[in-house]
C-alpha cells in the first residue's frame, strides 16, 4: 500500500492529482486548510486531512494523524495579487513566498521522519514553467507574456529548491513538476490544456520506482533540460 499526501487537495490540479493517485492504487491523504471543502476529495475516496502550509501547527497536527507516507506531493499554491512592477509590494511577495515556498519547506521537513521509513519515498513540487527564466524570455513560450513578479519568483526559487532537496536525500526521489497552461481557477480557465493533462507530469513523477530520476523538472513531455 502506498500512503500519499496532496496538499491543496480540494480543487483544480490537486483533486485531479487525487482522483488519478487513488486510480493507480495510492490511499490518498487530500491536504485542504478547510476540510468543509472536501466533499470532492471525500467523493473519489480521498482520506481528508486538514492542513495549512502557512500554519506550523497545523501541519504539525496534520502529521501526527498520517500512519506512513511514501509519496509527499506539494501542489499547494497560490497566485498572489501583484501582477506587474505597479501593483508590486514586499506584502504581497512575502505572501506568495510563505505559501508556495516557506509552505513546501515547513510541510516537506514535518514529512521527512515518515518518509525516512519508507522503503521507496518520493517527493514531488509543483513547480510552473514561469519560474524558468529560459521561458520567460522566449516569445515561443506560453510564460512569456506573464509578468507577475511574486509568483515567478516563487516558482523559480521551488526548482532550486527541488534540486537541493534531491542533492540532500539521495535514497529518495525528489523532482518538480510543470504543469503547463492548464485550464484552472488560476487563469481563469483560459489554458489551453485539460486538469488531466495539467497533471500528467506530477502523477508520472509521483509513481517513479527508486531507480526513477531525481533532481529534475519535468513537464508532461518528459525532462525540461537545465
């Protein structure tokens, strides 16, 4: 049996993320700050957990009721409310880094003693091609025309991150994943690809054997070179 935590479990990326972990055979632990908005998750069979990434107590709570974990798969994130240099402050950058960057922080060092028992631990971040600067600056891109500052930032400083934690902990797989222009709450529902192809790289990430790579960015097509 392979225990899962999903944190932001409720919706978009995350729930599909969990109705395709609970598919492949995982029990799945759907992380949500409130667990009123977890009928979706409870629905595909998702153990319902509550838990804030912001909040050390809560994860702190969230853990002491997990029996094992073999796959950590951080997919809480939020977009922020600055989207050019204008409307730009330290509020507004300290806000998105606390939950997408400081959040993975906090949730993957609660989760380290559980994972350290697993025979085969995984880690997965939730990363986004607009913290890739190669993306952000080729016109080709879908992330080219994005300008938020927090939330490439953010995103940016979470592959650095993944490569560290990869380098630290080598008898475990840890790796990022981009989901692309997916349509979700995000943007809208303006992306040009489906939650389930949105996914397709966390879930190929999420099920790797101890021989799968570690260390790396991945989108749905397979590794995005360094």
């Amino acid at each position: 049996m392979t225990i899962t935590l999903i944190t932001g479990a409720n919706r978009s990326l995350g729930l599909e993320t969990t109705r395709r972990l609970i598919d492949a055979g995982h029990t799945v632990h759907a992380g949500m700050r409130d667990p009123a908005d977890g009928d979706a998750a409870r629905a595909l069979g998702a153990h319902v957990l509550q838990l804030d990434v912001t909040d050390s107590a809560s994860v702190e709570a969230a853990f002491a009721r997990l029996p094992g974990l073999d796959v950590l798969v951080n997919n809480a994130g939020i977009l922020g409310t600055a989207f050019g240099v204008d409307d730009l402050d330290v509020a507004d950058l300290s806000s998105v880094l606390e939950t997408n960057v400081l959040g993975v922080v906090r949730v993957t060092q609660a989760a380290l003693p559980l994972l350290r028992r697993s025979a085969g631990a995984v880690i997965v971040n939730v990363a986004s091609g607009v913290g890739w600067p190669r993306y952000l600056v080729d016109e080709t891109h879908d992330e080219y025309p994005v300008k938020a500052v927090p939330y490439a930032a953010s995103k940016a400083a979470l592959i650095a991150l993944t490569v560290q934690y990869a380098k630290n902990l080598p008898d475990m797989r840890v790796n990022a994943s981009d989901p692309g222009y997916t349509a979700t709450d995000f943007n809208r529902h303006s992306g040009h690809q489906t939650v389930t192809e949105g996914t397709d790289a966390t879930v190929a990430l999420a099920t790797i054997g101890r021989d799968g790579p570690t260390g790396e960015f991945h989108d749905r097509k397979g590794r995005i070179e360094f």
